[in-house]
C-alpha cells in the first residue's frame, strides 16, 4: 500500500476497556483509520474459496484478554485465524506463550534471561517432594492468572496440588530483596523501545504488587539500570511479542524476570509516569504496514491518555438485558485451596459483605496463607470481631470464583460456608430453591 494512503488499524478487543479506546483515539489523532474489532462487527467468511474480514483492516494490534477467560483455546483461534489475513501485532503464538506462565518461563530461560526457578509437575508427589528445595517460603501459582489471583505462598510443609481448580499450578522460588515493603517494576515495552517503567508497591498486609490488588505505584523509568533495560527488551523478543508490560523483581544477586504481560493495562503506568503507551502501540502497527506518523505526534499524545468512547463508534447500542444464573438459598459448591479441593453445602446470604468459610475446611483445603485480618460486624451494629482474610477458589455451577474470604470457627452451625455479595452479585438467588432439600414454593 501507498505510504501517503491512511492505515486502517483493527484493535481486537471483545471486551469493552479504557486502553482499547485509547488505542483507538491515538491510531484517529495520528491521523490514520481505527476500527475496533469487537463481537458485534467482526465477521470471517470463506466463499468460492475466497476469505474476507469485515470490517476490513489492514493490520490488527491484539488486546483479547486470555488469562481470565474460561475457554482461552477459542479465543487464541481467533487470533490465529486473523494472523492469517492480515499482519498482527501480538501474534498466536507469542500471545500462547506469555499466557501460560511456566511456558513464558521456559522461553525466557532458553534465552538466558534470568528467571526464578520454578516447577511443574502433573505428579502431586513429585511436586511436593520438592517442596523443601524452594526453601522456607515459596510462591505456588496457577499457570494462567490475571491481576495476582491463584498465586500464594506456601510454608515448607504445607502440601500443594498440581491443579488449582482446573488450572495447573507449579511452585516458584520467592524472590525478595525487602520483605518488609514488596516492589518490583513493570516495564512497559513497544517494539525495541521502552516507553516507560513504574515500580510497584504491595498494598498493606498482601506481598503481591499488583495495581488491581492496591498496590501503589511510582515513576521508575529514569532510574532502570542498563542492564534492567536490557532484560526487558530481551523478555519482550524471546517470548515474540511486539509490546508488553515485563515485571522483573531484584534480590540479593540480581534482576529476574516474574512475567511478561501482553495485555498490560495503561493505568497505572500512566498515574507513575504521565506516559500512555497507546500512541507508540498505534505507530507501530502503522508502520509495520508502511505507514507513517510524525514521531512528535506521538510524544505529544502520549501525554494525555484518552481513553474516552471513540468518536467513530455508533451510537451505544441498545444491550440486551442479561438475566444472571440463578443460585439456590442453598448450594454446593466445590472449595479449592493449595491441597485439593471439597465439595460442600454453602448458604447464600445477601446481607453478608464477603464469603466466609469454616477453620477446619480452610486447613483441609490449604486456604491461605492469611492475607490480612479484617474487622467483622458482629449482630450489633456497634459491635465487630476479627478474623483471618485467605485467597480461596469457590466454583459454583460451572464458574469459578477466586474470592478473598474470611475464616472462622463454623462447627456449630448448619453450613461450613457462607456466599457473600462477593459471590452473590454474579447470580439471582432463588431462596426458595434448596440443594439439601425438596425446592418449595409457597403462594402469598
């Protein structure tokens, strides 16, 4: 295509986020085509052995969310499907790669960028055998995650299963510099080029940093020693990414590399650096089909980022009234913590803020380790009591919920767990409807 000839840039997104529209709005500022590719537009057809792709782009940058989806195989199709039209940034393969954590891992090992040690095994004794080669603590985490769900630490005792729900899990050597105040840094990367970087601070009473959990966040971009820089451009190109966001933590003999994001969001990137990588992603997907932008263009619009409703987009259709599963006054459901997974009788209480589960169940599941201790209204308003705060998996008809929840003594009541609003807000709960007993319904 003519360099002088608009580039029509398809951002692939099914979901509806500030950093798609602020792609969007950069690819339109730079003066260039947007359209957004999203599930009541995109249409793939084969006829008379012809392939068409409405609306029709000339290269895609991908923003489908993976780690948080149930059926990440069918959206990857996806991708693949649209890689074989057009030029797409993020592609299958690298988007596979980095959505598997232990696949990210192996990548960047077989590139010699330092990372933590780590194993997978699908043997439950092989991996709890070597349990005690990871030290005192360990990190135990789901092979898919997003935003720090499915990752915990672990005591040198406690037993660990290979899956987590159904998700695989693996345990990895904790890396710590300062156990008293966690940080490590995102790096955000576009092409060979790092846009900016953040370091990331742990909210109070959690070791995880991740800006969705609380955790606070400060400009770090001029102080990335070389050879930090170095490791996140190498991260990006061994996992085949054409832009991420790379955590890396420092310890006591260097930098490690905890993962590679393809789908870092903007945010808190942003608020640490008053940089959005949004322009530099639409430049090059510009360029990577012979288009062309003004490189002040870009610093310019990186100042500000704008994520507000695209103007080219229709006017907001309509959405069709979701009406959300129903969920019994009571209902089993399947708990699931680092040592397996029990299948009880929980009761639905809207009135409840968070789900609750009893003492002994949370030991036998491995539910933990304590996050923080929250403070519980007790049946008088002026009255409250303390209680330990776990990460816990609940799976509820088919769904998986991972949930902070609270624990307490339970064993003199009817029902080991209780589902709060925390659970309750996905569902309309059906109080005539009984798992431990016959569905009743009674006319006023």
């Amino acid at each position: 295509m003519s360099t002088e000839e608009p580039v029509t840039v398809g951002v692939l997104s099914l979901h509806t986020s500030k950093e798609t529209k602020a792609i969007c709005n950069a690819v339109d500022d730079l003066g260039h085509r947007p359209q957004w590719l999203r599930a009541d537009n995109t249409t793939i057809g084969v006829e008379d052995g012809r392939v068409s792709l409405e609306p029709a782009v000339d290269v895609i940058a991908n923003r489908l969310l993976l780690s948080n989806t149930e059926q990440p195989c069918e959206a990857l199709g996806l991708i693949n499907t649209l890689s074989r039209l057009v030029p797409t940034l993020n592609t299958p393969v690298a988007s596979m790669t980095a959505l598997h954590k232990l696949s990210t891992a192996v990548a960047l090992a077989g590139h010699e960028v330092p990372v933590p040690d780590v194993l997978l095994s699908l043997s439950s004794d092989r991996l709890n055998e070597a349990r005690a080669d990871f030290g005192e603590e360990a990190v135990y985490k789901t092979a898919i995650g997003t935003h720090g769900g499915g990752t915990w630490k672990v005591g040198r005792e406690e037993r660990v299963n290979p899956k987590v729900g159904n998700r695989y899990a693996f345990l990895q050597e904790l890396i710590e510099r300062d156990a008293d105040r966690h940080r490590d840094i995102r790096i955000y990367v576009v092409g060979d080029e790092i846009v900016g970087a953040m370091y990331r601070y742990a909210p109070e009473n959690d070791w995880r940093t991740n800006v969705a959990l609380g955790g606070s966040v400060e400009d770090a971009t001029d102080d990335l020693p070389p050879a930090v820089r170095d490791i996140a451009l190498d991260s990006t190109e061994a996992v085949g990414l054409d832009y991420a966001g790379v955590d890396v933590v420092e310890s006591e003999d260097g930098w490690y590399v905890l993962e590679v994001n393809p789908t870092a969001g903007f945010k808190g990137l942003f608020e640490a650096t008053g940089v959005s990588p949004a322009p530099y992603i639409a430049k090059l997907a510009i360029e990577r089909v012979g288009g062309e932008v003004d490189d002040e263009d870009v610093e310019r619009l990186a100042r500000t980022l704008d994520d507000s409703r695209p103007s080219f987009l229709p006017p907001e259709p309509v959405a069709e009234e979701r009406v959300p599963s129903d969920i019994g006054y009571t209902e089993e459901i399947v708990l699931t913590g680092t040592r397996g997974s029990e299948s009880v009788v929980a009761k639905s209480d809207t009135g409840a803020k968070r789900t609750s589960i009893d003492t002994s169940l949370a030991a036998d599941i491995g539910a933990g380790p304590i996050k923080s201790i929250a403070k519980v209204k007790t049946g008088s308003s002026k009255g409250s009591r303390s209680r330990p705060v776990v990460d816990v998996v609940v799976g509820v008809g088919g769904n998986q919920h991972t949930v902070t929840a609270s624990v307490e003594d339970r064993s003199h009541m009817e029902y080991p767990v209780i589902l709060g609003r925390d659970i309750l807000k996905h569902y309309r709960v059906d109080v005539a409807r009984r798992t431990d007993g016959d569905d009743t319904y009674e006319e006023e």
